[in-house]
C-alpha cells in the first residue's frame, strides 16, 4: 500500500515541482502603489512612520510612477494633501489641487499605468473627519447626505483629470451610486469606480493618518466605518455597492480580515482588492529594522496570504520592494 501523502512529499522535495504546482502566484502586475501628493515643486520627504514611503510633489510623484511601471507595477492610488484645509474640505476639489495635478502630470509620463483616486474628504478638512460634520443636541455628527455632494464633487474633479478609476474611501451610504450616476451623466462612463466596500474602523491607520495628516481633531470615525467584530455586515456592504455600480470591491485593512476577504470573493465572484495598510507596512519595517525578522521573507508571505485569500488588487506600500524581490525568485 502507497501512502497517500508519499506523492505531496516527494514534490515537496523538489524545487521545480514545488514551483510548478504552487497554487498561488503573486505578480507585480496585482500590485497597487499609494503616492502622497502635496502642494510644490521638487519635493521629496520621507514619511517618519512609514519608512521608504515619503510626501512628494507632482513632478516627484511623476517620476515615482515611471519607476513603479519600470518594475511591472500595473497602477498607483493618489492620496492628496492640500496647501490648506477647511470645515468643508474644498480643495478635495479644486481642479488644480495636488492630485489632479498628479493625475495629469502621470497619465503624461506614464499613459499607460492606471491611476487610481482616493475620493475622501478627510485629508482636507481641518477637522479630520471624512464628511461634513454638523453639531445637534447629541454631539458632532457626520452629514451623510451633504458630504455626498462634495464626493461627487471631488469624483468628477479626479475623472475631468483624466483618473481611470476613483476610490471612494469615506464610508458614506449610497456614496456609489452617487459617484456613478454623476460620472456616467457627465460623460464619464468609461471612468472605473473602485469603492471600500468594507472598511473597518481599525487601529492598524495609525501611519497613514501621519502621511495623510488626516486624524480626526475629535471623537473617532466609529458611526461611518465598520465595527471589527462584524463579518455579514460586510457581505451585506458589498452586495449594496455591487448594485449601485461598483467595478471592484474593496476589503481594508487586509491581514486582520482574511476571512473577510475569502467570504467575500466566494459569494460575489466579483473584481476584489485588499489594502495591505500602512499599519502593516510599519509593523514589518519596525521588526526588520531589529533585525527580528528577514523582511523580504515575510513581506513575501505576507502577500501571497492576501492573494491566496482571494485579492485580485493588492494596494501595498510594499509594492516596490516586492516587485524588486520577484523577479530574483
């Protein structure tokens, strides 16, 4: 009698079948490489929470993208950070604000590589929060249906620009199909829309909200992104967005919410994208820098978890460096 496990371990044993019955593949081309735009010219510094991801201007980040497409990286995400900022975040939509800057000036060097916009509003205004904020008997609160007018304000801003998808990140309610119905009546129908279907309130955004200079100045966003210990409430996120005209669904943060993220691919079979966030990135940066850990290694594992999970779209501050580490395998 043959063991039935003799077979596994004899392919185990051997490099070129391991490869060639690997069941999981991660490739550049999946990668997506968030860029922080500011106001400016010939600007470049470094992010000190996010070691390797750094503030740039629109030239700085032109050249950023020529470099992330040299290594087969297929798209970037604009984040924005405004000269100034107010209680209604109108330079999210300023048409020459710093990511329609960018957008313009990357689809100029770089036609060819997907650009993708982070529609919030929350990098823009001076309280932090990803709306427009409002106060009654019960404290501050976040306007659903008017912060709906100023993403699509911002969405339309970012497509005039020449965006190929915009991502809505803000939590709203019915923010899709907002965004979609005034795209497709602006004549935009060809622009995508990548939406944070399930967003959830979580401690790992604790870099970004450096880099973005975005954390709220009160209270928390608790009452607009999901709570942690909720799975169907996501299934049922997803399903709304789908119907409101989503092109790719989105599960952020990535690691804490695999089963999310496999769930999710199961029941939509539908385009699905996962951020692998900046508290992540930082919490590999920080191990490696002690030399705990074999950072390449881990960065490695770590992706191909979020792939085997079911990302089609992984967004990575690791893009870069994983792109580089691929092609030495």
């Amino acid at each position: 009698m043959i063991s039935s496990s003799a077979r596994p371990r004899r392919l185990r044993n051997l490099k070129w079948a391991r490869d060639m019955f690997r069941e999981t593949r991660v490739t550049a081309d999946s990668f997506v490489y968030p860029l922080f735009v500011v106001p400016g010219k010939k600007y470049k510094k470094e992010i000190s929470s996010m070691p390797g991801c750094f503030h740039l201007s629109v030239d700085e980040a032109a050249l950023e993208a020529e470099k992330c497409r040299a290594l087969g990286i297929n798209a970037i995400i604009l984040f924005g950070l405004p000269s100034k900022k107010d209680p209604l975040g109108k330079e999210a939509y300023n048409p020459k604000g710093p990511v329609p800057e960018a957008v313009r000036a990357i689809k100029r060097a770089v036609p060819e590589l997907a650009v993708i916009t982070d529609v919030c509003l929350c990098e823009y205004t001076s309280h932090g929060h990803c709306g427009v904020v409002t106060k009654n008997a019960c404290g501050h609160m976040v306007d659903n249906d008017q912060t709906l007018k100023l993403l699509v304000k911002e969405a339309l801003v970012h497509a005039g620009a020449g965006a190929d998808f915009v991502a809505p990140s803000d939590m709203m309610d019915n923010r899709v199909g907002a965004i979609r119905e005034a795209l497709d009546a602006a004549g935009f129908q060809q622009t995508g829309l990548l939406s944070y279907a399930a967003k959830y309130s979580s401690a790992f955004y604790g870099p970004f909200r450096e880099a973005a200079q975005s954390a709220p100045q009160f209270g928390d966003r608790k009452t607009y992104q999901m709570d942690p210990a909720n799975f169907l409430e996501a299934l049922r996120e997803v399903e709304l967005d789908v119907m409101q005209g989503a092109d790719i669904v989105m599960v952020k943060p990535a690691l804490a919410y695999l089963d999310v993220l496999r769930a999710i691919k199961d029941k939509f079979q539908f385009p699905t994208a996962a951020y692998n966030v900046s508290g992540e990135y930082s919490m590999v940066k920080a191990a490696a820098k002690q030399g705990l850990i074999n950072e390449k290694a881990m960065v490695l594992e770590i992706l191909t978890s979020i792939k085997r999970a079911g990302a089609d779209m992984i967004i990575t501050y690791h893009a870069k460096d994983a792109a580089k580490w691929l092609k030495e395998i």
